[in-house]
C-alpha cells in the first residue's frame, strides 16, 4: 500500500478524491484532523526543499563557489533518500512510527543546520545527505503512517490532500528560495526549514504512538525478521558516488576509471540482489529488455537520469546567461510540476486498453522536450524554456499515471507489492545517477569556464547545449525501452489483482 500510495503522489493527483463518497468534513475532524496535518507536515518538508534549493543554488554558489560539485546536491540528497526509504518500512515494522519520524525530522533540521552554516561547497554537501536521509524518511513514513492513522474509507481523501500539498510545494518552494535570495539570504531559508523540522520532532516525541489495527500488527509480527539490506545498499550508494566523483576533475585516465568502477559497484548490487530471497529490494532481472517489468524500470531510470539536469543546472544557467531573475527559474522549473499535476488530472480517468498509447506518447514527448532544451537553455529565450519544461512535465503526467498500473499488471505472480515498489527506487536511483552522469559532461564541457570558450557567457552555453545533448542516448534508450514494455501482453487472469492492487 506505501509504494502504491508514493507513487499516486508523485503522479500528483493521481488519487481523485471528488470521485470519492466521503466527505471532506469526516477527515477535518478532532480524532483525524491532527493526523492529518502530522502526514502533510512530513510530505512538505521533502516535498518543498527540491525546488527551494534549485532556485537557491546559484546564490549558493556566487557566495561558497563549488561549481563543479553542484550536481552532487542532488546525487547525495537521493542517495540519502533511498537509504532512508529502504530503511523506514522495517524501522515502523519493529518500532512503530513515532520514534522513526521523530528521528527523520532531526535529521533533516541537522542538515538545515549544516548546510545554512556552510563555508564551503564540500560541508554543504554533507548537509544535503543528512536532509536526504530525514526527508526520505519523512516521506516514506508519512505514507506508512495514512495506513495505519485512517481507516481505509478515508484514505483516498487523505491522499488527495497529500497530492494537493504536492502540487503547492511547488508553487511555495520557488517563492520561498527567491525571497529569501532576494531580501536576505540563502542560509535564512535552509535556517526556515530547519526550524519546521525541529518543531515538527517536537511535535511528533509529544503524540502517544500510533496504534496499528490488528491486522497491521499480525503483518508487522510476520515481517520483523526481513534484516536491512545494509551490504546492498553500501553498493549501490558506492556506486552513485564512485561516478559523481568521476566528474570532478575531468583528465583521460581518472575519469573512466571511476565511471568504470561505479559500474562494478552496480554489476555487485544486483548479483547481491539476485541472490537473496523474499527480501530483495527489486524483482527479478530489474534492468534490461529481456522481460516487460525489466523494461518498465529501465524506461524509468533512463528518463529519470536524462531530466534531471533542468533542475540542476537550469537556475544557473537561467540566471548568469540569460539574466533571469532568481523567482523567474525558479518558476519556470515549478512549470513543470504544474503541468505534471494538470495533464495527470485530465488523463487520470483513461480506460486500461489506452495505457501503451498514451506511455509511448507521453515518454516521445519528454524526449522531445530533452531535445528542445538542448537549443532554448543555451540560447534562450526564457518563454521557449518554459515551454519545453511544461512540455517535459506534460509527458511525465501522461505517461506516468499509468506506468504503475500496468507494470504490476505484467508483473510475474508474487512480484506484483515488489514491482511496485521498486518504481519510486528505481526513480530516485534515476535521480542521483543522472544528476553524477550530469556533473561529467557540465565539467568536461567547461561550465566552470576551464576547458570550453574562454568566455563567460560562451563557457555556460556550451556546457548547457552539451549537457542537454548528452541526455539524448538516455532519452532514446528509455524510448526503446517504453516499446518493449508495452508491447507485452498483460495476462487476463490478473486483471483482478490489479485492481485490489489499485484499490488499496
């Protein structure tokens, strides 16, 4: 139900609660309405600081440098969340929520802290895996915590107000980043967030522990023993790190010998992966085109990776190229939320024979949006960037609402809870790679002006032509991989679990 439920909310709007016969007031209400407001807490403050720190991030870096570590803030920050994701599930299994959310939350505000005290580019860094770690588990908790918080009746209303914090965060974050930049500066806002997160701990130590429903208990009882894939997940974080590093300082033996050894740390975690049991983190041949589910994940990690770079280095480059002031790329990234969120909501309604269309349709059109930000970020102007960053999030609106439905549809028997779950996984895992992948070409292409045009403005537009560029191979793979998965047959006979799937 947790991976079901994240993954409805980064369709934003996935769940449509007018299509719901519980009224609004039987959530708004003593018994829930604390409840309520404790889960969206926690999805704001993950949900709010991606968009906040891209827009803060080119003040970041005239203040503390650190150019070329600037997609490492995003790399750590989703290394940090998957850890806490894989851990946050066992930890409200053994020891229920309170004292796990409580955790998070001081993480996250210790690095607030950190980041907003940062010298340097390399002790904000380490801010940032901390807010990872917090976040992540914020985000993964909160969703356990609609399981066990209300009754199944209230859920889809719960979920909706969750998506509708979503959609706002995007609209806030911006703001918030830009107005601090403008009027005072960038440390009060990572300050501002860190003391949301303190009183939210505070907050959350005060509440007696949730009190799971029986069957909650006899699952959790029948669970305790999975042991924490501490081993896989030292891999996998490896090799995140092994190729962000390899970018740098670019020079022709260093650089593939990183890149080269982050393979070998990812090659290691899935023949680790492989081996183990009922408590593998990603079913079966999880990459690759051999099987539909392999495909699915394929296509979502090579779109993940090939867009990640608009919010890395979009703000940046908006800023020192173009002249754009900082809330006007930082809005220009929330366009694409928004449209996210809108074409999601118009489409959410769409028959299951429509998913292969509208998959291939929507992942064509993030793959053209890739190739039009490859000529506007370098060249401008700024309206035809945020048409291709609305385009971009239009695609992931119309392809992604049905991604999850129909992956646990072709999913083998008894994969279908672990599909699901691997979806945000292996988005996030998307994230820090292409954000690693990202950092390479930025500074192979001289955006630090080293290695590129001598000049300032010249060094910026070619790395931003040769970043976008760079993400094309990843977008056509993706593509060919979006082929494979909907081409498949789903089998008649799990039609009906696919909709209890839905519907939990």
């Amino acid at each position: 139900m947790t991976a079901a439920a994240l993954r409805r909310l980064h369709g934003a709007f996935m769940v449509d609660a007018e299509h719901s016969a519980v009224p609004w007031r039987d959530v708004f209400t003593r018994v829930y309405g604390p409840s309520l407001a404790l889960v969206c807490l926690g999805v704001w403050l993950h949900a709010a600081d991606a968009l906040l720190v891209s827009t803060m991030m080119p003040a970041i870096i005239a203040e503390i440098g650190g150019i070329r570590l600037i997609a490492w803030t995003v790399a750590l920050y989703e290394i940090g969340s998957i850890v806490a994701g894989a851990a946050s599930g066992l930890l409200a299994l053994r020891l229920g929520t309170r004292r796990p959310m409580t955790a998070a939350a001081c993480l996250f505000a210790a690095g607030c802290a950190l980041s907003a005290l940062a010298p340097e580019m390399w002790l904000l860094l380490a801010g940032r895996l901390l807010q990872g770690l917090g976040g992540g588990g914020l985000m993964a908790l909160s969703f356990v915590s609609v399981g066990l918080l209300f009754p199944r009746r209230l859920v889809a209303r719960v979920m909706g107000a969750v998506s509708t914090i979503w959609a706002v965060s995007a609209f806030l974050g911006p703001l918030i980043g830009g107005l601090f930049v403008e009027f005072a500066t960038w440390r009060l806002g990572f300050w501002f967030f860190a003391v949301q997160a303190v009183l939210l701990a505070a907050w959350i130590a005060a509440r007696g522990e949730s009190s799971a429903r029986p069957a909650d208990i006899r699952k959790a009882e029948q669970k305790a023993e999975t042991r924490f894939p501490v081993f896989r997940l030292l891999w996998l974080s490896a090799g995140v790190v092994s190729i962000a590093y390899a970018g740098i300082e670019i020079t022709a033996l260093r650089t593939p010998a990183f890149v080269a050894l982050g393979v070998v740390c990812f090659i290691v975690f899935l023949r680790l992966e492989a081996a183990r049991g009922g408590d593998r983190l990603l079913p079966q041949r999880p990459i690759g085109l051999g099987t539909p589910l392999g495909a699915a994940l394929t296509m979502i990690l090579c779109f993940t990776a090939a867009t990640i770079a608009l919010s890395i280095y979009g703000p940046l480059i908006m800023t020192r190229l173009h002249g754009a002031p900082i809330l006007v790329a930082g809005y220009i990234l929330a366009l694409e939320a928004v449209a996210w969120a809108a074409v999601a909501a118009l489409l959410s309604g769409a028959p299951e024979r429509r998913d292969p269309v509208l998959i291939v349709t929507g992942m064509a059109l993030v793959g053209l949006s890739i190739a039009g930000l490859a000529y506007s970020v370098s060249q401008g102007p700024l309206w035809l960037i945020a048409a291709f960053a609305m385009l971009q999030g239009a695609g992931f609106g119309m392809a992604w609402t049905f991604i999850l439905r129909r992956a646990t549809a072709l999913a083998p028997p008894g994969e279908v809870e672990r599909a699901a779950a691997a979806i945000p996984t292996v988005q996030r895992l998307g994230y820090a790679l292409g954000a690693a992948f990202a950092g390479i070409v930025a500074n192979a292409a001289g955006i630090a002006g080293e290695n590129g045009p001598q000049t300032p403005g010249d060094a910026l537009a070619f790395a931003a032509a040769a970043i976008f560029l760079a993400c094309l191979p990843l977008a056509a793979l993706g593509l060919l991989a979006a082929a494979r998965f909907v081409r498949a047959e789903t089998p008649p006979e799990q039609s009906g679990s696919e909709a209890e799937h839905e519907g939990s």
